[in-house]
C-alpha cells in the first residue's frame, strides 16, 4: 500500500513538473508561428509544432484548432506534399487516444500521396496505419496495410521503411504462432537496423529475437539455427546486445522492455532475487510516462511474478489492475485479455471462484472481439500474399544478377574476337614487311638461279596455305566456345524451373497435409464441446434439483431421522460427483486456453501417491477397499506435479469406482530404460477388449464413460485430461484388463 502511494506521488510530480516545462515550450512555439504570416510550408510545420505541444498538454480544442488550421494552409499550395504530411502528422497525434480519427487522418495522408504520386509519403501513412492496426490486432488490416507500405518503401528505395516493414510482419506472425517465419523477418530488419547511426532499431530487433527464443519449441529453434541447449546462453546475449543499444537512446519503452525479459530469464533459472529486481526496474521505469503501451504489458508480467514465485497475492493483484485500467485506457485489447486471464487465474488459486469466473468470462469477451474465422482466413491469405511478394522480387533480383553476368560473358566474348583480330592483323603486317624485304632481297640477288626462286615460291605458299588454316581452325574455336555457353545457361535455366516445380509440389504437398490434420482436430475438437455441453445440460442439472428438493422438504420439516441421513448422504455423493466434474471441466478450458503449459521438474512421485491415497481415504472405507502402496521409497520422474496428481487422483477413483466391496487395489513402479512406470492394478469389474482399444489409441479423443459397481457416475472426461496431460508431458496412459478379471492402468513418463 505505501509503495502505491509512493508511486503515484512520484507520478503526480513528475506530471506537474512536465506541464510546467511544457507550457514554456508551447509559449515559445505560439510566438514562433504567430511571427510568420506567409501561408507556405514552413508555417504548416510551425502550425504542427503548435498542435503537438497542445496535445502533451491535453488542450483538446486547441489541437482540433490548429489541426484544421495546418490542413487548410496545405491544402491551398500547390505542391499536395506538405497536405499528406499534415494529415500523416494529425493520424500520429490521435494513433493511441481515438483510433477512428488517427485511421480516418493515415487513409485521408494516403489519398493524397497516391493522387499525386508520392510513394514514400504514402508508405509511411500506410506503416503507421498497418502499426495501429497491430496494436488492436486486427492482423488482415495489418498485413494489407504493411504490404502497401513495404511496396512504397521498395519503389521510394527506402531500407529503413522496408525494414520498419519486416519488424512489424515479425510481430504479426509471432502473434499468430509463425514464430519461424517470425524469425526471418526479424532477421532481415536487424540487417538494416545495423548500419543506422541511431540504434533504437537495433534494440527493438533484439526484443522480438529475445521473445522467439523464449516462446520457441526446441524443433522450432533448430529451424532457426539455434541448438535447443543454448537457448538461455543466446537469450541472456541478445538482452545484452538489446540494452547496449538501447541505452544509447531515450527510448524508456524498449529499455523497459528490455529489463522485463531479463526478468523472466532469470525468473526461468530460478534466481528470484534478480528478476524481482529487473521486473522493478521495467515497472518504475514507466511510472511517470503510463501512456506508454508497454506500462500495462510488462505490470502484466510483474505481476503473474509476484503470485506464482513470491506467493504475494496482494502486490500482484495491485499489478495486475494497474495493467487492467491502463490496457483499458488506451484500449489494447491484447493486453486487456492477457490481464483479465491472469486476474482469473490468481483468484483461482485463492479459491476465489466466483471472481475467477467473473474475470474469465471478460476474457473471453474480449478474445471473441478480437479473433474470428473471417479474420483468420484473412490473415493467410494476407501472408501468403506478401511471401509471394517477396519471394517473386528476390527472383526477379537474382534474374537480374543472372542477366548482367551473361552479359558480362558475353563482353569478355566480344573482347577476345577484338584481340584475336588485332593479334591476325600483326601477323598480317608482319607478313607484308617479310614479303617486302625479301622482293627487295630478290631484286639485289637476280643473279640467283631459277631453282632457288622456285624453291622460295613454294614455301611461300605452303605457308599461305598453314595461315589460312590457322584462320579457319581460330573461327571454329569461337563457335565452339559461344555454343558451349549457350549450352550451360540453357542447362542452368531448366534445372532452375525443375527445382521450383519440385518445391512447389512439395510445398503443395505440406499445406494438404496440414489442412488435413486442422481437419481431424476441429472435428475432434467440435465432439469434445458436444460432449462437454452434453454433461453440462444433464450433470449439472441433476445436483441442482436434487438440492432444490431437499431444501423443499426441510421447509417442510416433516422429516425423520434415518430418511434424513439417508437424504443427506445421496446429495452427498451427487455433490462429490458434480465436484469432481466442475474440476475436470475447468482442467479441460484451462487446457484450451494454453493455460495449462506443463513445468517440466524432477519430481517424487511417493509423496504425490500417498497424497492421492488419503484423498481417496472416504471411498475406500465405504467399499472396504485394502490398499497395497509399494512406492513407499523415493522414485523420481520428469514431469508437471500439477498435472501427476491429476492423472493418478483420476486413476485412483476409477479403480476405486469399478472396484467391488471389499476388493483390493496395488500401486507400484517399475523403470524399463530412460521411462519410469506407475501402475495402479484393482479386482474390479474389468474393462472389454473395445474399451481397452479406445483408451490405448493415441489418437483417441472423449471416452464414453459408464456406472461404477455401486451406479457412482462418470464423464469420461477424466481419462481424456488424463491421456492429454501425459503427452504434454512426454508420456502415455495405457491400460491392460479383460472383463470381470479387474484393470491395471499405467502412466509413463521420463524417468529422472
């Protein structure tokens, strides 16, 4: 309680000192801009100057003011640049308090810029609007807007607006689970943000590098290059190499950022101390600026810290309505839905359960506003758009490569015919200057005999004859050597179509394949609703009228004391029923909604078994059931506690459920290689062969549950959650009986 007041003192100054300071500003501004009287560009910018600092001091009229005052001298211009900057600028002023008049300014910038072809302009309007649709998540207008804006950038030769670009598609397919493809383009920003002076870029690259490695299955960080085991090594070298480069600027948001994910690391290697620290500094770090979208992200994450690490319940509640009234201020649903999931969540653990609900059901509210099927179909169709996009202008690139190489070739070609002429040329002249020296040899030697002339006569042609060879044999050489170019890039450009027919069948292949399995779940998906709703409608409804009944006749209070016993221990044991299906209900929507990602541990499973027995304690007496424990010892697994003693407290009350009076039921455990084996055996009733097969299948998805030895009721939901968080967990449920010959269900896992 005292830092809360502590900080919002610390809010208060820092927010009057800033008023002050700005006041000043804006004063000196307003004479500025009140001096100049001719209607040009430069008294639009001062006119904007005068219409941001109005709005760091909240003076609403007097930003519509000026606003309409900058547009109007930019609309009477000749030149419409400086009008697609005053609406760009006017979009920038509302981007995160009225999102439909900073939308209605970008497209109004965007209009302009098109009609009078200003590509750079227009790409930046179409980047802040594709960022402001990012910030509501609303990824198909997202994509359409980054996708202009990544054209513009290419055609105005733009590096730093195209990698701007990339960063923000990285945002949209980590948001949509591409954290692969994610990667790559996060890849391509940071190459840019590289050689700018300001390293702002260079630290918002490392952030979303930092949350890939985080967020990435160890099959996903091999794609990416990065050896599962180093995963902690290049996180804790990315957020040095972020904060390095933020430091050097004045951008608190992605310093904040930064400190936060330092947190979680070391939160993830158990050094509570550290990340308490570092989650402060991200939260402080914000205190005085609470506009900023990071403020309510990062109190998200102090605050789910400080109720599942350090247990206090009530600083992490405080955090976590903190992020709720700021996601709400600024209306990010995104963050909105993260902070009513984990208020949920908290209360849940405190056995709050009214107040969970009440916040789960907000949460949906805003999931639902947030995604639809429309959109989703959108937003594939969006990706698959731009990746051929880019795709089509590398090959275009590498086509161009390809042709200035040829035509380099060809040069060389060219410029070796040139010499081999001049180089026949000399030897021409040479030719001449011989058969010049030798006539006048000849005229001084005309006493010479005939024989002798002769002689020389027919050397002279039989080298004629060897020139002239030469010459042929020099021509066939060239058309040799431009056919056997020609050949090879012949060869080149079909192997080339061959490798992308190839890939495109291959990657045809991939999509079929992967429609077909989102097929097979949607539709395991779908019968697990109908059998949830099922249960529902009949189970849910049955305890309640039961109680209703009861209650009717105690109003009566014509009751007698045996029937009431009796009535007492009937609802008794509906209730134990309903309690056990509300439990498996909220195990499975937690599930659902990724909220039960398992915590792989070493664990001792002996003190989880007889936990699980004395749970069990009230219906073994009531069956006379004789328990044999044979994990007394210390027998460890790899594995998520939470998600152990669900699975053996459901096998337990099967074999409990199907056990008749007086039977008998063994534990143990057995380790086969790198798998630990617990097995819970009854006497029971047994399960039939088909059953038995359907419990097995992996690919089995809800189990028609029947009635116990004494008609105790059943879901079937218990051993669906139950082979479900086994795999989560690098395991399996599998089950051996024959029917009336008792069960033996067994649950494998890692062994430690």
């Amino acid at each position: 309680m005292k830092r809360t007041a502590l900080l919002f003192i610390v809010i208060l100054l820092g927010f009057s000192k800033g008023i002050i300071g700005q006041q000043k500003k804006l004063d000196s501004l307003l004479a500025r801009s009140n001096a100049w009287h001719q209607e040009d560009s430069l008294k639009v910018m001062y006119l904007r100057d005068v219409f941001r600092a109005y709005n760091s001091v909240k003076n609403t009229e007097k930003v519509d003011l000026y606003i309409d005052s900058a547009i109007l001298i930019a609309g009477k211009l000749p030149r419409k640049n400086m009008l697609a900057f005053a609406y760009y600028r006017a979009g920038g002023i509302f981007h995160n308090t009225n999102r439909l008049r900073a939308i209605t300014y970008y497209n109004k910038s965007i209009e302009v810029a098109r009609a009078n072809n200003l590509p750079k302009q227009q790409a930046d309007a179409y980047l802040n609007l594709g960022a402001l649709y990012l910030d509501i998540r609303d990824y198909p207008k997202s994509l359409d807007a980054h996708d202009h804006a990544l054209q513009g950038f290419l055609q105005a030769k733009d590096e730093g607006g195209a990698s701007s670009c990339y960063m923000n598609l990285s945002y949209i397919f980590k948001n949509t689970g591409q954290l692969v493809k994610a990667m790559e383009y996060t890849r391509k920003a940071l190459k840019v943000f590289e050689t700018d002076e300001v390293k702002r870029g260079v630290a918002v690259a490392y952030e979303g590098i930092i949350d890939l490695y985080f967020e990435s299955t160890d099959a996903e960080l091999t794609q990416m290059g990065i050896l599962p085991a180093n995963r902690y090594r290049e996180i804790s070298t990315a957020i040095e190499t972020g904060l390095k480069a933020a430091l050097t600027t004045d951008d608190k948001s992605v310093i904040s950022n930064l400190y936060a994910k330092s947190g979680k690391l070391y939160e993830l290697q158990g050094n509570f101390t550290q990340a308490q620290q570092n989650y402060t500094k991200a939260v402080d770090l914000l205190a005085n600026d609470i506009n900023e979208e990071s403020y309510g992200d990062n109190l998200v994450i102090a605050g789910n810290f400080y109720i599942d690490k350090v247990k206090n319940f009530s600083k992490g509640l405080e955090m976590l309505h903190w992020a709720l009234m700021a996601s709400r201020r600024l209306k990010i649903r995104g963050t909105e839905q993260d902070a009513l999931l984990s208020l949920s969540t908290a209360h849940e653990k405190q056995q709050h359960f009214d107040s969970s609900l009440y916040y789960y059901r907000q949460a949906i509210v805003v999931k639902d506003s947030i995604y639809s099927k429309e959109k989703e179909q959108e937003i594939t169709r969006r990706q698959l758009k731009i990746d051929f996009d880019i795709k089509e202008r590398d090959y275009k690139n590498a086509q161009q490569l390809a042709d200035a190489r040829m035509k380099q070739q060809e040069q060389q070609i060219l410029l070796r015919n040139q010499q081999l002429q001049i180089s026949d040329k000399e030897k021409t002249l040479q030719r001449l200057t011989f058969l010049q020296k030798q006539a006048e040899l000849e005229n001084h030697e005309k006493l010479q005999a005939n024989l002798m002339v002769q002689k020389q006569q027919k050397a002279d042609f039989d080298k004629k004859t060897s020139d002239q060879q030469i010459k042929v044999q020099n021509v066939q050489l060239v058309s040799n050597q431009r056919l056997s170019v020609f050949l090879g890039v012949l060869a080149v450009i079909v192997f080339a179509v061959a490798i992308f027919i190839f890939e495109s069948r291959k990657k045809t292949v991939r999509l079929n394949k992967t429609v077909s399995e989102q097929k097979m779940a949607l539709e395991e998906l779908v019968a697990v609703k109908d059998k949830i709703f099922s249960v529902v409608s009949h189970d849910m409804r049955v305890p309640v009228n039961s109680i209703i009944a009861f209650s009717s006749l105690l109003a009566d209070g014509d009751i007698e004391q045996k029937r009431l016993a009796l009535y007492v221990d009937q609802i008794k044991g509906t209730l134990d029923h309903t309690a056990s299906l509300m439990e498996n209900l909220l195990n499975w929507a937690s599930s659902q909604m990724q909220g039960f990602a398992p915590v792989i541990e070493e664990i001792n499973i002996a003190p989880i078994v007889q936990q699980t027995i004395q749970g069990a304690a009230q219906a073994l007496h009531k069956k006379k059931i004789t328990v044999h424990n044979a994990i007394t010892e210390n027998a460890f697994v790899k594995g998520d506690m939470n998600m152990i003693e669900l699975i053996l407290r459901n096998i337990v009350n099967n074999a409990v459920k199907f056990s008749n009076t007086g039977g008998e039921l063994q534990l143990s455990v057995n380790r086969e290689g790198n798998k630990t084996i617990i097995s819970v055996s009854d006497n029971g009733v047994g399960i039939d062969d088909r059953k038995v097969a359907i419990i097995n299948s992996p690919s089995a998805g809800t189990i028609h549950s029947t009635f116990g030895t004494e008609r105790e009721k059943g879901t079937g939901l218990g051993l669906m959650l139950c082979k479900q968080f086994a795999t989560l967990m690098h395991g399996s449920i599998q089950v051996e009986s024959r029917w009336g010959n008792g069960s033996v269900f067994s649950m494998i896992l890692p062994a430690a």
